[in-house]
C-alpha cells in the first residue's frame, strides 16, 4: 500500500509539473492574441489549471468510476475557494478586489456551484414521489448537457465583457510562438498520460483503505489537482497580479462544476452516494457564499479571513469524515 502511494504522489507531482509547463505556454501565446489580464485568469490559466480535473475526470469515466471525479471536482473546488485563497491570502497580507465586473463573476460563481446540488435534489424529489423511479441519484447524461451548455453560455458572456478589461500582457516575439505552441502539445501530453496512472493508483488505494472512490476523490485527488491553482494564485498575489489570481480561482471553480462534471456524466452517468454527496456538495455552496461574502465586505480579502477559510478547510474534513463514519455504522 504504501508504494501504491508513492507512486500516486508521484503521478499527481509529473501531473502538476506538465500542468505548470502548459499554463506558462499558454500565458505567452496569450499575448499574441492581445487578451487582457483578467481574461487570460479567466479563460486560458482557469481553464488550463482545471485540465487536471478534466482529465482525471475523463478518465475516470472511462474506467467506470466516474464517482472519483465527482469527488475530485467538489474537493478541488472546496479547496480553491478556501485552501488556495486562504494561502495566497496569507502571502499577500491581503487581496484586494475593488472590480464591479469580479464581483459579477463571483455572483455567477455562487449560482453555478449550487447546479451540481439542484440536479441531485431534483433527482432526489422525483425518486422519493416514485414518479421516475427508473432516474439515477446522480448525474445522468441530461445533466452533463445542461452543465456543459452553462459553461458555454458563461464563456460566451465573459468573452463580451472582455474588452472592458484594459490592461494587457506582456507581450512576446511572435517568433517564440510555434516553440510555446510545442510545449503545450507537450504538455497536453504529459497530463492525458499521467491522469490516467493518478486514476489508476487511486481506485488501488480506494481498495486498499476500504474508502469510496467518492472519498478519495474529495481529499487526496482533490488537493494533488488543486496544486497548479495554488502555485499560480500564489505567485499572482506576489507579483501584484491580484485581479488574475481571483480571475483564475473563479474561472477554475465554474470550469469544475460544469465543464468537467458535464463532460464525465456525458461519457458514464454517475450514480454515487446520495449523503455523502450532498453533505459535500453543499459544504462547496457554503464555502462559495464565504468567499464571496469576505470578498464584498471591504472590497478585500483580509489576512484574518484567510486564517478563517483556512480553518473552513479543516472544519470540512472533520465533517466528511463523521459522515463517512455514520453511514459505515
């Protein structure tokens, strides 16, 4: 057992490594597009830093376990928005969110985190009256589509919105693009390859410790795929680079809870633990409406806030586990 976990730590390390490569890649060939900074959180590095969720969560699907992507997702997200903020905070004293349009996108955040929680209930609700006795206490396949079509419809609003950020990357010689472009492929690469042996020595160590893949899906999946969020969050606050580190949290967030979830129940609907489930997906609301209530009052993240997401993180494992305990008894 104990060499199945070092060989997971070190899948989920080549995973981050080829994640940080990708991220860098894509932020020079960025400037060739001539995004602003915030798009660029949002759209390339929030989306680029999910692509371990992704994968992970594609792979999963197609080893039938699609539960450990589900677990992935909420415990990433669960992390993002207190972990990884908490920690950036920390570093930076505090962070400082003083756009009208950040606040929007939080807004968005909050409403989109709460989808994966109304698709369950709403299964829930119909099996309990037995009007569709026959429908999975999951995520069917109709949900995977509806929470693809949000992502797009977000994207699409985010890319109209985009020319009233101002402020632009660094730019790069354009003869530097084909070898960034190279690196990417790369990349890309590296992480379909090695998602699939972080998949594959999870659901080994989730039979060896007699855990859910649910469950390892939550914690020890989750924090290795959350690391390219916390490196890039981290050195954004230290560059003073603060509107693309919480471009980028957010932007992960609503990738996670759409894109990554859409695409894993369209390949195997996913039928997992209806407590388990719930507990922790609403801990993943409650967590949202923190971080957006600490970001609305005084326009800032404070360094006491941070402590106290921080500290939410804790609070969610001691849950997780007690309700793990109640439903073995």
């Amino acid at each position: 057992m104990i060499l199945d976990i070092l060989f997971f730590i070190i899948a989920c390390i080549v995973l981050v490594q080829s994640n940080n490569l990708l991220v860098k890649s894509l932020s020079k060939l960025s400037s060739i597009l001539r995004l602003t900074e915030f798009s660029l959180g949002f759209i390339l590095v929030a989306i680029a830093t999910s692509l371990p969720e992704m994968f992970v969560g594609i792979m999963s699907a197609i080893e039938g376990t699609p539960s450990l992507s589900v677990g992935n997702v909420i415990g990433s997200n669960i992390a993002d928005l207190t972990l990884v903020i908490g920690i950036a905070v920390l570093l930076a004293k505090n962070i400082n969110i003083d756009s009208t349009l950040i606040k929007k996108d939080m807004v968005y955040m909050l409403l989109i985190t709460m989808l994966p929680v109304i698709l369950l209930v709403d299964h829930l609700f119909w099996n309990f009256f037995g009007l569709f006795p026959n429908m999975i206490q999951g995520l069917s396949r109709l949900d995977g589509l509806i929470l693809l079509l949000v992502f797009a419809k977000y994207i699409y609003n985010l890319i109209k919105q985009e020319q009233q950020f101002s402020k632009k990357v660094d730019s790069v010689p354009r003869k530097d693009a084909f070898k960034y472009l190279l690196f990417a492929l790369l990349s890309l690469t590296f992480l379909l390859v090695t998602s699939n042996f972080v998949v594959k020595f999870a659901q080994i160590i989730s039979i060896d410790l007699n855990i859910s893949p649910l469950m390892v899906g939550i914690f020890l999946v989750a924090v290795g795929t959350s690391l390219p969020e916390l490196v890039f969050t981290s050195k954004a606050v230290m560059t003073e680079h603060q509107s693309m580190a919480i471009g980028d949290l957010i932007g992960s967030v609503i990738a996670n809870s759409t894109l990554v979830l859409g695409i894993t129940a369209i390949i195997t609907p996913v039928i997992i633990n209806a407590a388990v489930y719930l507990t922790s997906t609403l801990f993943m609301v409650f967590s949202a409406f923190i971080f957006f209530t600490f970001a609305e009052s005084d326009n800032k993240i404070t360094w006491y806030e941070g402590i106290s997401l921080l500290m939410l993180y804790v609070l969610f494992i001691v849950i997780e586990f007690y309700v793990k305990s109640l439903s073995i008894a």
